[in-house]
C-alpha cells in the first residue's frame, strides 16, 4: 500500500515537472504601422455603455526572481483590469478579448487568460504572459479590446505611459 502510495506520487511530481519545462511561445510582435496607428486613433481611456462607465488599469513586469534562475528568460506579464467607475457591478456580456502593449513601434499582441476562479462583481482581471523581453523601468502604452459578447460589438481602451516593474 505504501509503494503505490509513494508510486502515484512520483509520477505526480514528474507530471509536473515535465509540464513547467514545456517551451513557452514565442510572443506575437508586431511592427504594422497601420495597426499602430489605428490603436492609437480608436482608443478611447473611459467606455461608455448606456449610463456605466468603465476604465483599465495594468500592472506589467518581468521576473527575476532568484528561484526562477535556471530559467533563461524572464518573459514580460502584463495583467489588466476592466473596472466600473462606480464599483457596482459589471456586466457579464462585458470581456477582455485582446491585449496590445505597445513600445515605440511595437507592440506585442496577446490573448489574456483568467488566471483565478475568484469573480469580481465590479472589474474583469485578465493576464497575458510569455512576452517579450523588453526593458524594465520603461514606460509603455496599454490597449485593451473590450468584446460586447451581446452585441458583438468592440472598443479599444487604452491606458498610456505604464510602467515595466522588475521584480527580484
């Protein structure tokens, strides 16, 4: 009984190595002045849906933590918040579909994930990772696509001049 304890555990531990040693992917980078110039041109910095108004906040930075040095990137992560300017609650057809985080003429292209079960009546938190390797202690520009999933509809809100954090 003990052995297959300690069996089960073993393949346990070596499912979960083998998973955090998977590559990540390469981040999407973009250099489409087209795009740029249209993500600057239709973002706007507070939505507006009929009497709700809604704005974003970002945190981005790089890890260097010391337990995580045989990693031999530290990738940039971006999360970011769709929060209601009155804190009530949000509406559930509301999503974060997509992610821009641009650099001068950059701008990295990302899918944000939830990462937690823990739902937040007045904001949408998502994450993107495995980013690019840019400079810490550099200010970027943030534009989120909001999804209207009732209506189909899409908004671009953006968040300028934040800061890369370098966690250590």
């Amino acid at each position: 009984m003990k052995i297959h304890h300690n069996v089960r555990n073993i393949v346990f531990l070596s499912l979960l190595l083998l998973g955090s040693c998977e590559k990540p992917e390469e981040p999407t980078i973009s250099r489409d002045p087209v795009l740029l110039n249209n993500l600057y041109s239709s973002s706007i910095d507070t939505l507006r849906i009929e009497t709700k108004k809604y704005f974003l906040t970002s945190y981005l930075h790089r890890d260097f933590m010391p337990m995580y040095s045989i990693k031999a990137k530290h990738p940039l992560t971006a999360s970011v918040e769709l929060i209601d300017f009155d804190s009530t609650e949000i509406s559930t057809d509301l999503d974060i579909s997509k992610l821009y985080v641009i650099d001068s003429n950059l701008i990295w292209i990302s899918t944000p994930k939830a990462i937690s079960q823990i739902n937040y009546y007045y904001k949408i938190l998502k994450v993107s990772i495995d980013g690019p390797e840019w400079e810490t202690g550099i200010h970027v520009d943030v534009v989120a696509e909001i999804l209207n999933t009732k209506t189909k509809n899409k908004s671009l809100l953006i968040i300028k001049h934040q800061y890369i954090e370098r966690t250590e």
